[in-house]
C-alpha cells in the first residue's frame, strides 16, 4: 500500500495550487472564507471558469469532458479547492447525477443531459429525502403512476438543498407499491423543474437562511425516456449514488483549512491572561481533533490506493469516511464556539481589529453543522451498513 505522492502528483498539485491563485475571484474566495451563502449566480459563474479551463467535471471520461486524472489526480484537486477555499460546485449534476447517468443512462440521455451538466447549463437538485424517508431513504412514498408514455408524480420531498436554484431535479419515487421488500418498486427518473404542478416552499433556517426547501408534486407529467436504468430497480442507482456522496464526504481539505484558523483563533484569544493555546485543556482537545483529522486522511488515503490498484468503485467500507469525517467537522465547530464563547453571536461578525473569517456567523455554522452527520444517509445508518456489508454481523 502506497500513502505518499510521487513527483509527478506533487508536480500536479502545485499546478492547481498556481491555477486557483491566479483564477479564484477574490469575492467568491470571500464568501466562502466568511461561510456566505452563494448565490445561484455565483455557483454558475464558477462553473463556467471552470469549464473554459476544462476542469469543470474531471472526474469524467475523456469522451464526455473529462480530463482523463487518474484518482489520485482528482483527489488532489478535490483536496487543494476545498483547501484554497474556492466554492464547491453543487455536487447533484456534475458529480451525482452525471455518475448515474454515465453508468445507467441511455445514449440518448447521456446526449441530451451531459453536455449541458458540463457546461453548467443547468442547475441540478436531489430529490431523496421525504417527511416520513429521510436517512431511511427505503420508505420513500411520492408516487409515480405509469400512463402511457408519461409518469403521473404526486408525492413530496423536504430539505431539498439548492432547490429554488433548481433547474432539473432527479427523485426516487415508488412505481410499484405492492413488492414485498421496500427496497423493490422504486424507480429513478429526472424532471424539468419548470413542469407544471411542482411547488417549491423555502424552509428558512433559524439563523435567517435559506439553504433548503420543500417540493410538492401534484399530477407532474414525466415523460417515460426519463426513468434512468429499469422501472422499480431505482434501489440499484441510488446504491450506486451514494457510495459516490459517502467518498467525498470526509471533507479532509476544508477541514485542514478550518483548523488551521482554530489554532490561529486560539493564538489570539486570551484567557486568564494568556493565549487559549497555552490552556492545557483546550490544546489538549485541539490535538485530538488534529490526530483525527490526520487519521481519516490516511484513510482517505487507503481508499483511494484501493481504487488506484484496482480500479473499482468504493465499497461499503466507504462509509468510514462519511462517519470520521463528518464528526471531525462537527469537533471544529464545537472547539471554535468554545475558543470565543458569548462572542458568538447568530447575527453578528467578530471584530477581532479585522473581520475574522473564521469567526463569522459562528453559532449559525455550528447549529448548520449537526446535519453533517445526517446527510448522505445517518451515521447510525453507516454503522449498520459497515456492520452487515463489511463485517458480516
């Protein structure tokens, strides 16, 4: 098992360090360093900076727009963005619905679809997660009833993220409702967001955000070409979905770049006369967030050997990462509010002689945080997978 870089990934890696330098608009750094919300506008923006350099979906075939990176090559990438502070691109059309469609499409999907998901064209939103199907995505209950050459949805989904950006939407809906397993008579199909009969409502956090919504469905007409893979075999996409959300989940380089300014934070807050970092209790806690974080990159690191040797898809083991990384986020989070106590305000931006980035909006981001290890499917639910998929317990 090889965990280092070689010469020529490090090489690659300085070319993107040098790219973002030179490419990243500083206002679209900011927001992301003082965790704003980006606009739809924004994200766009970026993608098409992105896709004029050719690297807006590099993890794609070569066929299709892809740059032809190798795995370590695009974790690189993946790792150095996050670490730069540049905004993620929505993973539901460039990451997520692309995969599926790359491995279960037909050709005339993949013709109509990826171009424009490439492009950044449209913009795409998942619709996974209902009222009564959240984390147990297998009880899902928005209904499609097959009528001629269309799908009649009625149903609803909630927490849709990015929604009222939404473009086109790809959903699980249930086709067959008497099958003995749940997991059977689910189907995948994707809907233009402009159909009549879909209803976005916002769902307005408490901090004043709107981040996500909920999405009624009342008689949409779907046409039939837009069912991905086979009618009522939708368990096997979204299966195949979410192994691909869980790899990136660990979020190693975000994570490096907000503890770097945890440490500088706790440099210059001062307690009992002396700066937090010489608390022995705090830095005591501070370094376990940091041997955690370097534990799950040599994880991350593991896996992404796995897939360089072999050159299959992550397994159910996978989920390690979604479940370390996410509580390592929330463990930052949790130490920042205690590093600056009543200072951190909801509504309110720390002045601390500059405007510190790190410290902005802290409280809403550590309340925001507690979903991280809900989404993607539960950590309660990771460990069952790992326990009945990888240990066979």
């Amino acid at each position: 098992m090889d965990l280092s870089y070689s010469t020529e990934e490090l090489s690659f890696r300085n070319e993107v360090r040098d790219w973002l330098a030179a490419n990243l608009p500083a206002d679209l750094r900011e927001k992301v360093q003082s965790y704003r919300h980006l606009s739809k506008e924004d994200y766009l923006r970026w993608h098409k900076i992105l896709a004029t350099k050719g690297w807006s979906v590099p993890h794609w075939p070569v066929e299709w727009g892809g740059t032809g990176w190798d795995i370590t090559q695009r974790y690189i990438y993946d790792e150095e963005f996050a670490l730069a502070g540049a905004p993620g691109l929505p993973p539901f059309g460039p990451a997520m619905c692309a995969s599926v469609l790359l491995k279960f499409g037909t050709p005339t999907q993949k013709e109509q679809f990826l171009p424009r998901i490439r492009e950044g064209d449209d913009f795409w939103v998942q619709g996974y997660s209902e009222p009564g199907a959240g984390s147990d995505l297998a009880a899902v209950k928005t209904r499609a009833e097959r009528q001629g050459d269309h799908y009649v949805v009625n149903g609803q989904k909630i927490w849709t993220t990015l929604g009222h950006y939404g473009d086109w939407i790809f959903c699980l809906v249930r086709t067959d409702s008497q099958s003995e397993k749940r997991q059977e008579g689910i189907s995948f199909i994707l809907m233009d967001m402009k159909t009549p009969g879909i209803t976005v409502r916002p769902l307005i956090l408490m901090d004043g955000g709107h981040e996500v919504n909920e999405i009624f469905f009342d008689n949409v007409k779907v046409p039939v070409q837009n069912l991905v893979f086979e009618e009522n075999k939708g368990w096997t996409v979204a299966k195949y979905l979410l192994g691909h959300e869980r790899m990136g989940s660990g979020s190693v380089g975000a994570s490096r770049r907000e503890l770097a300014a945890l440490r500088a934070l706790a440099g210059r807050e001062i307690k009992n006369g002396k700066p937090l970092l010489e608390d022995v209790r705090f830095k005591d806690k501070l370094t376990r967030v940091e041997v955690e974080l370097d534990a799950l990159e040599i994880t991350s690191m593991r896996f992404l050997d796995k897939m360089r040797r072999t050159g299959q898809p992550p397994g159910a083991d996978v989920s390690m990462l979604k479940i370390r990384g996410t509580e390592v986020q929330q463990m930052i989070t949790e130490l920042a509010m205690q590093a600056i106590g009543p200072h951190a305000q909801p509504f309110k931006a720390v002045d601390n002689g500059a405007i510190d980035h790190f410290t902005a909006r802290l409280a809403p981001r550590y309340f925001n945080y507690r979903k991280a290890s809900i989404y993607a499917g539960s950590n309660e639910i990771q460990r069952n997978i790992i326990a009945k998929m990888t240990l066979g317990l």
